[in-house]
C-alpha cells in the first residue's frame, strides 16, 4: 500500500510540478558559467587590453562614475587585482526600482563602458529560475510555485529511491549501469531510474539549499541549526541591499589600511560605500580561492582607517561557513570547478526525467485506456459455461487485467479476482482457474500483489483437484523474464494443481505468445471461441494437394494438406502455421435466408470472413460483424522443402456442418486456390542440440509436429530418435507409414512404438506405451534425452505427462521443463 501511495504521488507531482522543475533547471545550468559567458562576449567592457596607466583610488572611480550619471549615488564598487578586469559599480536604485543600474568600469580612466553582454538575457533567466518571472517578483505567487516545486523534488529524490530500491541491493551495477540495449518503456524506465540514481544527491543538495531563496522561515531554521544564530540578509557581489541616499565618504583611510594589510593577496575587493559614518565594509577574496564566496569580511572605520573587525572565512565554524554559502552550495561552486560542472549537468539533465515520466505516463494510459475498452465491450464468446472457471491477474498497469478479462469472456459465467483477494478457498472452490501474472522490477510481483507473494506464497498450500493455466507477462529486456509468473506456475504445481496446460510466457511485444495462450483457451472450451485479440499480417499460399490418408477409419477423417508461399517463407521444426479459415458457402446461405436478409447484394462475399452469431440473437441492428478466428496448426515439414504440410482432422460444428477451420482446409479450399496463412516459431517446441537423443510422444494429428523434428534430424544428422505414437487403428491410421519405416532404416529412428485404442487386440493408448518402457524412458534421460509431446490436450497430454512423473519423478521432469528438455506442444 505505501509503494502504490507513493507511486501515484510520484507521477502526479511529476506531470504538475516536473514541468515547472524543468525550466528551473534548464535555467539554473543557463546561469552555471554566467560570469565567464559575459566575459567572453564582452571584450573592452568586463575585460581590458593591456596599459601603462596606473589605477586610479576607489574614490577617483566612485567620483568619476557618479559624475557620468549626473551625480547618481555608487553604493557598491568591486575592483579586481588583474589589471586588465575592468572594475564594476554599482547605482543606487531609482524610488520604486528593486535594483539599481551594475555597470562596469575602466579603473585607469574611471570612464563608464556600460553593462556586460547578456546581461539582461541572464537577468530574465534568473527571474524565471527563482519566481517564473511572474507579477510580484519575490513576493508574489511565483516564489511560491518555485518552492513548492524544490519540496517535489526532494520527495522524488527519496520516493524514486523507495521506489526503485533494487533485489540485490548492494550491487553497484543495478544502481549504476545504463543499459542502452533496451528500447521503449524498458528504456525510458531504465534512463529514468538509473540516471536518478546517479544524480539524486545533486537534486537533494539543489533543493534543500534553493529553498532558502523561496521560503524565508526555512532560511532562518536552516542558519538557526547551522550557527545557532538568527540570518542575516544575503547579499550577493554586485547587489548591495542598502542602498540610502547620502553622500559617499572618502574612503581613502580605508583603502590604504587595506593595502598596506593585505597587499596584493587578493583576487578581488567589493567594497559596499557606507552612509553617514557607518564603518567601511569590504569583502575580499584571497587569490587561490576555490569559489568567490570565500571571502574575508572586514570593517574600517572610516575616518581613521582604522580595522574595526575582521572575519576570516578560515575561522568559521562549518555550520557558518554552510550557512554562508547556500548559494555557492546550490551552484556547486563550493565544491570548485568540478562541482560547478556537476551541478550544471545535473540541472541540464533534468528534462529527461519529465520527458521520460511522461512517455512511462502515457504508455500507462494507454494500458488503462486498453482495460477500459475491453470491460466495456462486448466480447463474442461461443465457449461452453465457465461457471467453473476463475480467471485471476496480478497486473502493475493494467496490461495484465486486460487479458485476464479477455480470457474469462471465453468463459460465460467466469469469476475474475485480483490475485490479492485470493485465499486458500477460494482457490480450493474453484475447478479451473486461469492466472495472468506480470512481473515488475527485477522479478517481483506487481506492486498490489506483494503482500500475496510473500505470505500466501510463502509455502505450499492445498489447493485441492484445481487445474490451472499461467500466462507470464514480461519483458525478455530483463534477466529475471516473467520471474513471477514463473513462481507462480512452481507454486500452484507444488500446492498440487494439475496444469491445463504449459505456462506461456509473454514478451511484452510477443504478439505470437498471446495468441498461443487464446488458442490454449480455444482447447480448453472446446470451441475457437473468439476472434484474434490482435490481428497481424498474413500472407497468401497456395493449396497445392490435399490427400485422404486415413480412409475407412472410426474416427474422424484426416488430409494431409500441402500449401506452397507465394513468397519465399522460413521456419524452424517446431513451428506453428496459423490459418485464417472462410465459411462454407452454403452455411452463410443458410444463415442469410435465416435472418432474412438473403437478397442484400454482396453480403453473402463479405461474410466468408466473419463471425456468424445465432440466428436467434440478431435483433436487426447493424452492428459490425468481427472477423473469424485464426486456426492454429503443427507443421509436418522443415523449411527446406520448400512446402508447408499439415495433418488435418476434419471436425464437424454444433450444427453438424463442417467445421470452419478444419472445413475450410479439408473441403472449401480449392485445389491452386489462395489460403491466408502466416507462421509463427513456438519457443515451447523448438529444436534440441542435434547431440542431444529425442523422445517424440503423440497421438493423432499430433503426429505433424513430431515428423518436423523426425524430417529434420535426417536432414542434418545427429543423435537417435524414438517415436511412441498412439491413434485409433492398425488397419487405417498410419500416416507417413512408409517414410517411418523409411527413417527406422536409415537409422534416425532407433525405435518406434505404436498403439491403437480401437483395436481388440491392442486397446491401449500412447501412455501405456510410456508405461511399459519405463526404464527405457529412464534410460534415454539418463543420456541427455529431450521428450517432446505432441497431441490433443484432453486425455493424451495430460494422462502421458502423469505417466512420465511416475517414471522419472515429478521434481526431475519440472527441472527438465525448466533447462528445456521436456517441450509439449498441446491443443
């Protein structure tokens, strides 16, 4: 709960206060080098040519100067000991004026040469930094915004440390290192924390010492607990505060005591020129100073010349030397040359974190703005009940809950929960339940699903018969990639939940992953009971042959269906053909003449491609029909055949009508017709080291993903495989019979195991060949065999993957699925 507190004071300070922030950095690193800049653009006025002309006394320049602007008053004069800095005075301010004119001077001449360049450029940006230039100056509104925008960013400056606050706390690399490999969210997210990391003590001393100037009471506690004593008024080289009308005194005494007592040991004197028969004040830097504000102050008596006082800045305690310089402090300048620079590249540097804050703001809106559309719409579901079903998310922006909600509308009658609310029995009351976990940070859960993680999964619970499905959501940018997701899966496991299916791990920009995960929920309901949640690109083939390879069987008829690119096309073994399938003619003429709209010209071409809801549901409106569903497919053949071939089953609809997917592939197509089709790598199924021995186990159509793996070992060579294969009978289900026998004797099958449940002599199915080789199984992992699966996912998948936790161990086999040696491709 504090970390979400934080957070969403963290982003609404950020996207309020962050922008006033950025002027006033942008502005304080405009001001980091002001003098040198001025400098540097006005040669013959801050900076002279070399000449015999000895200097003149600070009485001569006062006079000189005041005479040039027709007798006005000089309150301060700063002479520098270069001989080729021109000298500068300033004029008392006109009635009404805060500041009066600050010009310089040629000390050997006393002629005026006017203002430095720029000057008044860096005037407004000082006006900007410390009250926004607003109405008021320092007493009006804008003081206050720039303080209250000091006080955001110390408490960004702490919460951001909170909030970012690394797993491995004392490695320097996760504070430190900038990793510009990753891109988007990664990356803004990445430049956002780790450069406020390296530059958060900078922001900590520039707000902490810039309050000074906007909160009086903060100045006068700050010097209170430094010094003990009460602040004085701050005044700055050039902008004396006292400024009262009264003819200057002669301050030759002075300045003689002060050169036969400090000689030439200064870099520069600023005298303030005293009214009535107040004491001569000079601030002196000595030469070698590392900032001009350590300086010694001294006080001569006026008419005697006499030293009244002197302050040496080397005698000040360290409370009062900090308390003397917040400025200096603010600019860095304490610090030298280096802190100068550091603190200009601070200040500099500060609109990255608005502009980053701002991109990580939006990309979180339009998660939000994504989980507002899907709660709000109607998503078309043709899934059976889920009344049983409990659909459960653990989401840090929402991206989570969107899919969550996606998947329980395949479900009619689904709960959805946040994972937080979850206890042991709700869980135990539950049948299925689907979880769609993000991990946040490095590895952990989302921040509303902590507590969760650290006391309900803390150990193994009792969650019952519940069967359970994880999607991952992560992001592969970051070494712990669906960290959480991936304790979550251990933990249902190990509480005693039966996986409906292997967890799916989603990149945050995996669009293919997603899809794996809808056509799992697509198995599951029985039905392809939504259209694509994200629609990619697919590409034209061509239906070149499509065989009958099991006539006579009792079981549904299957066609091996080859299709050729109209482009050239790769892909690994294991990869997946997804098909955008077209109704039967005659069902969309049977649905037209159902809703009664069977003579509206072109309508019947138009929905070829669509979803059809039940004639009983359409009302007349007009609402948009949604595209139908892809159909997901285990390619037969590796890539350098140049053909994609499939094993099909053709199924039948609830109306007893050819299905659409199957339909389209095994009847609809013509032959030389165009099928859309993209293809899709499946990570969970890729291809094992060539060294590596192979255990391929289906049954049915599953067969198809298990020849990829069979074609290519012989293509390239390696170590052995065993094919344990189940169908319905002996006498009519054995596709690619004669390339089997083929590959057993060419030695890439060591070994092939059949079993036909329809037949009285045998009745078995693919687990109890698993069974009976038991030792055999063992024998081959003991070797470095991979297993792979293929087939339905009700009965076989879930029955062989029992079979095999008998055989090898449970603890064994969840390893295995972990280093990749156990790759189930299941549907």
């Amino acid at each position: 709960m504090t970390r979400r507190i934080l957070f969403q004071i963290h982003w609404f300070l950020g996207i309020t206060a962050g922008f006033v922030l950025v002027l006033m950095g942008v502005t304080g690193a405009m001001m980091s080098f002001e003098d040198e800049i001025m400098a540097a653009l006005s040669p013959g006025v801050v900076t002279l040519s070399p000449s015999p002309l000895p200097r003149l006394s600070p009485d001569q320049i006062i006079a000189a100067a005041s005479d040039q602007r027709d007798g006005a008053r000089v309150t301060q004069l700063v002479i520098d000991r270069d001989p080729t800095r021109a000298a500068e005075v300033t004029f008392a301010p006109p009635k009404g004026v805060r500041r009066g004119p600050h010009l310089f001077v040629d000390p050997r001449t006393g002629v005026l040469l006017g203002p430095a360049t720029g000057e008044t450029v860096f005037r407004t940006v000082m006006d900007l930094h410390r009250w926004l230039a607003l109405p008021g100056g320092p007493n009006g509104i804008g003081r206050q915004i720039t303080g209250f925008a000091a006080l955001s960013l110390i408490f960004f400056a702490l919460s951001g440390l909170y909030l970012r606050w690394p797993r491995r706390a004392l490695d320097w690399r996760s504070w430190l290192v900038l990793d510009l490999r990753k891109t988007g969210r990664n990356l803004y997210r990445t430049l956002h924390a780790v450069i406020g990391g390296w530059l958060v003590v900078f922001y900590l001393l520039s707000a902490l010492t810039g309050l000074t100037w906007s909160y009086d009471w903060y100045k006068r506690g700050a010097t209170y607990v430094l010094t003990g004593k009460a602040a004085k008024g701050d005044e700055r080289r050039g902008e004396p505060s006292v400024t009262p009308p009264a003819p200057a005194p002669v301050l030759a005494p002075a300045w003689a005591r002060f050169t036969a007592s400090e000689g030439s040991h200064f870099a520069w004197v600023a005298i303030t020129v005293p009214s009535g028969d107040k004491p001569v004040v000079m601030r002196v830097l000595p030469r070698g100073a590392r900032f001009d504000r350590m300086t010694d102050d001294l006080r001569f008596d006026a008419t005697t010349g006499a030293l009244v006082k002197a302050d040496r800045y080397a005698k000040r305690g360290s409370g009062a030397t900090i308390a003397a310089n917040f400025y200096a402090l603010h600019t860095g300048a304490f610090f030298g040359l280096v802190g100068r620079i550091l603190l200009f590249a601070s200040s500099l540097t500060m609109p990255v974190f608005a502009v980053t804050g701002l991109l990580l703001y939006l990309a979180r809106r339009r998660s939000k703005r994504a989980l507002k559309a899907v709660s709000a719409s109607t998503i078309p579901s043709t899934g059976t009940s889920g009344s049983d079903m409990l659909v459960v998310y653990a989401s840090q922006t929402g991206n989570a809950e969107r899919i969550a909600r996606l998947s329980a509308a395949a479900f009619p009658g689904a709960s959805v929960r946040a994972l937080a609310t979850l206890d042991q029995d709700s869980l135990r009351a539950a049948a299925r339940a689907l979880f769609v976990v993000a991990t946040y940070g490095e590895g952990d859960a989302p921040d509303r699903a902590r507590k969760f993680a650290a006391t309900m999964m803390a150990a193994p619970i009792d969650v019952g018969t519940l069967d359970y499905a994880v999607l991952a959501l992560g992001d592969r940018e970051y070494p712990d990639f669906c960290a959480f997701g991936h304790r979550v899966d251990a933990w249902l496991h190990a509480s005693g939940g039966r996986r409906l299916f292997d967890r799916v791990d989603r990149d945050d920009a995996d669009i293919d992953a997603e899809r794996h995960w809808q056509q799992q929920l697509s198995a599951i309901a029985g039905a392809a009971i939504q259209p694509d949640w994200q629609r990619p690109a697919y590409a034209p083939w061509t239906l070149v042959a499509r065989d009958h390879v099991n006539p006579g069987s009792p079981g549904g008829a299957v066609y091996r269906i080859v299709l050729i690119p109209d482009a050239p096309a790769d892909w690994t073994p294991g990869a997946i053909a997804e098909v955008l399938p077209r109704h039967d003619p005659a069902r969309v003429d049977r649905w037209l003449v159902g809703v009664g709209r069977s003579d509206e010209p072109g309508l019947r071409e138009t929905l070829m491609d669509k979803m059809l809801p039940d004639v009983r549901d359409v009302d007349g409106s007009e609402a948009p029909f949604q595209a139908l569903a892809h159909r997901d497919y285990s390619i037969a053949s590796i890539a350098t055949s140049g053909t994609v071939e499939l094993l099909v089953r053709a199924c039948a609809a609830s109306d007893g009508a050819l299905g659409i997917g199957s339909g389209w592939l095994t009847h609809v197509a013509p032959i030389g017709g165009t099928v859309l089709m993209r293809l899709r790598e499946n990570p969970g199924f890729a291809n094992a080291d060539p060294a590596a021995p192979i255990i391929l186990i289906g049954n049915g159509t599953g067969l198809a993903g298990l020849m990829a793996h069979l074609r290519d070992r012989a293509a390239r060579g390696g170590a052995p495989a065993w094919l344990l294969y189940g169908e319905r009978s002996r006498a009519h289900d054995r596709p690619y019979a004669t390339e089997l026998a083929a590959l057993v004797s060419d030695g890439t099958l060591a070994r092939v195991d059949r079993a036909f449940s329809r037949d009285a002599d045998c009745g078995r199915y693919v687990q109890h060949l698993a069974a009976d080789a038991a030792d055999e199984i063992v024998d081959w992992v003991a070797r470095g065999a991979v297993l792979y699966v293929c087939g339905s996912l009700a009965g076989m998948a879930s029955a062989v993957d029992a079979t095999l936790r008998v055989i090898l161990g449970d603890a064994r086999l969840e390893a295995m699925a972990e280093t990749g040696r156990y790759r189930r491709d299941i549907y």
